[in-house]
C-alpha cells in the first residue's frame, strides 16, 4: 500500500499469459541504414525459452547428446532470427509465438536440407509437435500468444509480488512463468532511465 505495488497471483479463471516475441524498445536496433536487428540479449532469451518449451536439456557427459544439443540451439536461433528479418522486410509488426509457429512449419524442413542434418540429430517432426501446443490450435494457446494487462506494464512498477504457490508443482507453466518474471526483473535493469535506482528480487522458498 505504501509503495502502490502490484500483487499478482495465477489462478485457472485468471491464468498468467505472456507474449514473448512481442518487441518493445529494448529488443531490437536499428543501423544507419534503417535495418532492424535483434538485441543479443533478445536472441538468446527466445533460444532459451524455445529450447525450454521444447524439452531438450545439455547432456555434458555425452558427447554425441552434446553435440545434438548444440546443433538445435543453433537451428532454433536461425529460425528466429530469420522469423524476424522476413517479417521486418515485409513491414510487419505484429510479431507473435503463432506467427514464429507458422514461420517454422514452412521453413523448417527447406532450412534443414539445405544444410544436411540428420534428422536423429535433429527431428524436425517432433520439433513442431511440441512447439504446436503453445500455438493457435495447441493445447495452450493462450500462454505464449496473449500480452497479460497485468504483466505488460510492470517494468514501471515499483514493487511486484508474484505468488507463485498455484504453480510450484506445475511442470509445464512453472519453468515457463519463472523465465518470464526474469524477462521483466531484466528489464527494470536495463532501463537506463532508472540505472539510478537500486533494484531488488527477493525469492522466497528459493530452493523450491
């Protein structure tokens, strides 16, 4: 109440929705000449959360699993960099997770012939299965495709509690809810606008 803070609490009625390939001023440059480009920190969010939707993890002690893992890190950071500058060429602006899905479907299979991977190292089949669940005709079409009036204006926000008990256990919205609270703290970070201004996340019960 002192501070005029937000709390925020997922529920089934009133769900936790995002929309992570959204843009907004600190997610792209633009050169001299007028060309737009992701931010580093960009790509590698949307690397990370494409990776995690899609369930592979780092096998260290593998090598061969540790390659794969490489390789699909790199082809997920070409489709959305290529996602983005096709769109960019076309003067499009509404960038969305479905728009990136139907992006993927159609070049996928092109993009990994061309460069002739196996597909034991990369399944393109299963890819697409599991990132259509998050899309348009998914069993979650809403969670990655829908800007929450809750969330979007929180990087102006002075104090933010997000109770989190609803979801703790839940292992397909929790990792993904986490990610993005991460997104958001970053964010107050680099504004250069508040770089005066100390910042605090406090993680209560970390260890769950």
């Amino acid at each position: 109440e002192f501070h005029h803070g937000v709390i925020l609490e997922h529920n089934d009625n009133n769900p936790f929705t995002f929309s992570p390939f959204g843009l907004d001023q600190y997610d792209y440059t633009i050169d001299k000449e007028g060309k737009h480009s992701l931010t580093e920190d960009k790509v590698l969010k949307l690397v990370t959360l494409v990776n995690l939707i899609t369930g592979t993890s780092k096998d260290e002690k593998n090598q061969i699993g540790a390659l794969n893992y490489e390789v699909k890190k790199t082809v997920i950071e070409n489709l959305i960099v290529n996602y983005y500058n096709e769109a960019w060429l076309q003067n499009q602006t509404d960038f969305s997770f479905n728009a990136f899905f139907d992006y993927t479907k159609e070049h996928l299979e092109s993009y990994l012939s061309s460069k002739k991977i196996d597909r034991l190292v990369f399944d393109s089949n299963a890819f697409i299965f599991l990132l259509e669940k998050y899309s348009a005709d998914g069993a979650r079409p809403n969670l990655l495709n829908k800007s929450d009036d809750r969330i979007k204006n929180l990087v102006n926000e002075k104090v933010v509690y997000f109770k989190l008990r609803n979801l703790i256990d839940n292992e397909f919205l929790f990792p993904i809810t986490a990610f993005m609270i991460m997104d958001i703290f970053t964010k107050k970070l680099t504004d250069k606008s508040k770089s005066h201004i100390n910042k605090i996340i406090v993680v209560d019960e970390a260890w769950k």
